[in-house]
C-alpha cells in the first residue's frame, strides 16, 4: 500500500468514526474524552501548532494513550467534516485497532 493509499484509509476511517460517534474532533474534546478514561488513541495534524501538541500531547502520554502522527490539520479537517482539525480523538477500540494497521503496515513498508 503507498503512502498515499494509506492515508486515504486512515481518513476514510476516521470520517466514518466521526459520523458513527466512534471518535471526537478537536483539542478540546480529545482532552476531554482522554480524562474521562473513553479514549483509546489520538491522531494529532502534523501541522498542528505548538500550543495545540503542548495541550494534548502530555495528557494522552500520562494517561497512557497512543498518538499517530496524522496528515495536516485541513486534510485531517475535511475528513471529519471540519475545516481543520489538530486532533482526532478514537473512542472506539476497533477502530483504534483499524488505524494502528493501517498505520503500522504503512510504516513497516517504509522501512
């Protein structure tokens, strides 16, 4: 699968999990969902801005919580129905485990 392919994927699903409830959009409801013990893993905009990862990203390391570095925040954004998105937030096991996937046969192709 290319790189391309993958992330279209990794969107789509997303897209899927946002109109099924399965995930939340933006910083604030991934901090919200990560305190509340409901998040299984995040997807954080490669071009998130630095307030945005200084927000999220030590929460979700001291819960435990994975993250995958994502497309940008416009790609990420018009996934999920928004026009840009810092993170994304899974609620859902299996779709988190749909995403680690596709995320690690992307990255172990790469190598």
């Amino acid at each position: 699968m290319t790189a391309a392919a993958a992330e279209k994927r990794l969107l789509g699903l997303l897209g899927l999990g946002v109109r099924g409830r399965l995930a939340v959009v933006g910083v604030e409801q991934v901090r919200q969902a990560a305190r509340r013990g409901r998040l299984a893993l995040a997807v954080i905009a490669a071009d998130a801005s630095r307030h945005s990862v200084e927000k999220v990203v030590p929460l979700l390391r001291a819960k435990g919580i994975g993250t995958i570095a994502g497309p940008s925040a416009a790609r990420l954004g018009a996934a999920v129905g928004r026009e840009a998105a810092a993170a994304v937030g899974i609620v859902d096991k299996d779709l988190a485990d749909g995403v680690r996937r596709i995320v690690h046969v992307e990255s172990s192709r790469t190598r």
